[in-house]
C-alpha cells in the first residue's frame, strides 16, 4: 500500500510539473504581445518607451524560467494571477464559468449515453438487421459531421426556422438542449461502434454459452454478464478521449455563445491573456487527470480478472 501510495504521489508530482511548465511555455511563445493589447495600441497612440516600461512592469524582461518560477510559486498557493484584461482574479473567472460548462458536459454526456449504449446494444443483439446496418450509418455519417457545422445546422433548423429553443445564451433548462445534443451526438457516433464491438466479443465467450446452459434467462445474461463483461473498453476510451470532449466543449460555447470556461478562454486568446489561458490549461489538465484516476479504479470494479490478477501478483 505504502509502495502504491508512493508512486501515485510521484506520478502527481511530476505530472504537476510537466503540465505547468509546458502550458507556461507554449503560451509565452504564442503570436502576439499582451503588452500591446493592453495599452490598446490601435486606438491610442502610445511611445515605445511606454511600451518597454509597461513590458518592465509585468516582468517579461526576465529570463522565461524565471517568470516560470515567479508563476509556479504563486499556483502552488492556488493564485494564478489577475487578468490583463479584466483586472479580475483569473481563479474567480474560472469557477464563474465552470458551472456553465459543468452542465454543458453533463448534459452532451446524458445524450450520448442515451444514444450510443441502446443503439448499440441493439446491434450487437441483432447483427445483420435493419438495425444494425442503421447504427453502422449512424457511426459513419457522425464520425464525418464536425460538431460545428451540426451545431449551426441544429440552430437553423430547431431554433430559427422552427422557434423550439434559443440559438444563444444561458437561460435555463432549453439553452442546454441545443449545445447538448450537438455535443452528445457528435462524440456518440465512435461509442456506438464501440458497444456493439465490445458486446458482440463478449457475447461469444464460453461463460455465455454456459450461462444459457443453466437456464439463465437471456435478460439477466446479457445485464449481469455480457454487459458488464463489455463495459471496460468502452471507459478505456472514455477516459482517454475526454481531452476531446472538452476541446468540444469549446467549440460547442463559442457557437452557441454559452458563457462558459470554454468561451472564457477564446476570448482570452483573442487577447492574449497569459494568465486566464495558463490557469484555464492547468486546471483543465488537473481534470482529466482525476477523471482518469477515477476510470482506473472503475476498470477494476467492472473487471474481476484485473482484479484476480493483482491479488496473485501477476
């Protein structure tokens, strides 16, 4: 246990380090200078000398490592600075518009969930049929669609021809449907595939075939066995593809103008605002990290052999 222990601490530690240091670089050497946004130079007329003091000011006259180190101190205390832009604390940026983009994934889940594991399921149960070959279209023609243009499809059809729901905004429970469904439906086109994949492998293996020996009905083989059996290459993939979950998310904000971190960090590209883009990055990397924790200890609990084989130490 001490041993477990000690190495997750040290996989933590240097994926900290790992992640801080490669956001703080790639942003510092981003196109553009924040000095010049700021003092808003296509409006203003401004000296060079103003410029050099202002650049002074903000400490991008150091050397990079140590701005790293100025940086890195402060987030170890959880401060990521203000905004260049704002003047407001970048961490109270982000937890205004974590919840906008909290029910947004939520949601995009919720319908891929409800989408990708009947449509599935279905196929797996009935290969060959006419639904089979639907969901086999259905995985071709989302895996072609980008999400941005199902989005401005959804907008014209369900919220400016027909009036359903609002094309922009945050209010209430209809603003979700829009972004929701393009999101959901955009990443469930390569799960579907998946179930029906990891069911029909799971469908095959001598315990199902011993199982209908014994009488078992066929519904209680296919939730307490089949599918359970199915379910770890799917949170596999799960957690190796929420990076493009929320990298959709992004994408899914700005069109629908949804107030969240996703739109936040646009805007602060836009403007190049180092210390919104670093502490959004950082934060962002910290959660997939936990989500991916998480799905490991899941992959244990849904797969006895995994489990079988570290208690015989193999």
């Amino acid at each position: 246990m001490f041993r477990i222990f000690g190495r997750r601490f040290l996989e933590v530690t240097l994926f900290i380090l790992a992640i801080t240091f490669v956001s703080f670089l790639f942003v510092r050497l981003a196109p553009g200078d924040p000095v010049l946004t700021i003092l808003q130079v296509d409006d203003v007329s401004i000296t060079s000398d103003q410029v050099d003091e202002l650049r002074e000011e903000m400490g991008f006259n150091d050397p990079l490592l140590v701005q790293y180190g100025r940086w890195f101190m402060d987030f170890i205390r959880m401060d990521f600075g203000q905004s260049y832009i704002t003047k407001q604390p970048v961490m109270t940026m982000i937890i205004s518009g974590m919840p906008a983009t909290l029910e947004l994934s939520i949601g995009a889940l919720l319908v891929m969930v409800s989408v990708a594991l009947p449509l599935g399921s279905l196929a797996a149960l009935y290969r060959q049929s006419w639904i089979d070959q639907f969901s086999r279209a259905f995985s071709m023609v989302g895996a072609a669609i980008p999400s941005f243009w199902l989005g401005f499809l959804l907008i014209d059809l369900l919220a400016v021809r027909w009036g359903l729901f609002p094309t922009m905004g945050r209010e209430g429970i209809q603003s979700m449907v829009l972004p929701s469904v393009t999101l959901g439906l955009a990443i469930s086109s390569a799960y579907v595939r998946l179930v029906r994949s990891s069911l029909i492998d799971s469908l095959s293996h001598d315990f199902i075939r011993a199982a209908r020996s014994r009488g078992i009905s066929e519904t209680r083989i296919f939730f307490s066995h089949a599918f359970r059996y199915s379910l770890p290459p799917v949170i596999t993939v799960f957690g190796v593809s929420l990076g493009s979950l929320i990298g959709g998310v992004v994408v899914i904000e700005v069109i629908f103008a949804y107030p969240g971190m996703g739109k936040m960090v646009v805007d602060s590209i836009r403007s190049r605002d180092y210390p919104v883009i670093q502490g959004y990055m950082v934060i962002m990397a910290i959660l997939v990290f936990i989500v991916n924790s998480a799905v490991d200890v899941s992959y244990r609990y849904v797969n006895p052999e995994l489990r079988l084989k570290e208690k015989d130490g193999l």
